[in-house]
C-alpha cells in the first residue's frame, strides 16, 4: 500500500511541476540533483562544469517533462537526459574521439581492487582519453549495450567494444601501477 502512496506522490509532485509549480520543480530538484550531479561527474571532470551541465539538463527536464510517460523509472529518465546532456556538451567540445579498431578482447578483470578508494578509482577513469572514457561510463556504469553506445554516440559497435577494451586495459595497468606502489615495488 506504502509503494503506491509513494508512486501516487510523485506522479503528482510531476503534475504540479509541468503546471510550472516553483515548489515542486525545487523538490524534484533537491531529490534528484545529489545523483544527478554523480552522473554528470562520471562523464565530466570539472566538477564545476559538471554542475552547470546538470542545470542545463535539469532545464531540459522540467521543459519536457510533460513528454514523460510515467512507463518506467522517473529517475532513469532523467539520468538519460543528464548522460545525453553530457555527450552533447563534450561533443561541442570536440573532446571525444574515437579510434576505429574493429577488434575486441574480453578483458577478464571486471573488478576494480577492493584496496582503491572511490576517489582513487574516479581520478583513473577521468585520466582515461574521453572516448574511452564515455564508452567505459555507458557500459560499466549505465549498463548500456554496445548497439545502445554506437547509436548514442554516432560510432559502429565494433568501435565500442574496442574503446570498452583500451579503458579496461588502461585502467589495469593503472590498478597495477597503484598496487605496486603501495606494496612499494615500484
């Protein structure tokens, strides 16, 4: 019964915000915004450009928000248009690019030592090249597929299982490099 109080809420709450209602606009704000702001972040390094990014992409919620369908996950769809924001805005940049390898090799570590801090692990994903960068935050983090990220970001899907690979690779031996410095054999 408590589960459908709470859908009932913010379906209303989304209501009252399409009708241009400041106080539910804040509140879906303030909700989702710390989040947001995360995802934005996976993408964008500057934490300040980030946080302008996410504003504009709030923008375009609460603008389209009378397109939302109340089918699925309302955090989801605004996570899709802050991930969609970010890609715009590094491909105004010109700060994505792509090497078109058509070749893909299964990296075997699918996880990230333990021992890493969630700093540590975010400064090796933001020094990866941003291609590999996006590619890696859309699969890993988003659980997009490879069709999904070739579509979204205008490149073949052997591209992006190729990009998936380099980051992976890259970010091993970066773990590695961590380890044996800490271990101080390096």
């Amino acid at each position: 019964m408590k589960v459908i109080a709470l859908h009932q809420e913010e379906k209303e709450i989304i209501m009252q915000a399409v009708q241009n209602n400041r106080h539910a606009q804040h509140k879906i704000y303030s909700k989702y915004s710390p989040k947001m702001l995360g995802v934005c972040r996976q993408y964008i390094k500057d934490l300040q450009q980030a946080e302008d990014i996410m504003i504009t992409a709030f923008m375009k919620v609460f603008t389209n928000l009378k397109n939302f369908e109340h089918k699925g996950s309302f955090e989801g769809w605004i996570r899709r248009i802050m991930v969609n924001e970010c890609i715009s805005y590094l491909r105004v940049q010109k700060k994505i690019s792509f090497l078109e390898d058509e070749y893909y090799v299964e990296s075997t570590a699918d996880t990230i030592e333990s021992q890493l801090s969630a700093d540590d692990i975010q400064c090796m994903i933001d020094a990866l090249p941003e291609g590999y960068k996006m590619v890696f935050n859309l699969y890993v983090i988003e659980g997009y597929k490879h069709q999904e990220i070739a579509k979204m970001l205008g490149i073949n899907e052997g591209t992006s299982k190729s990009q998936l690979s380099h980051a992976r690779k890259m970010l091993q031996e970066k773990i590695n490099k961590q380890k044996n410095y800490s271990n101080g054999t390096e």
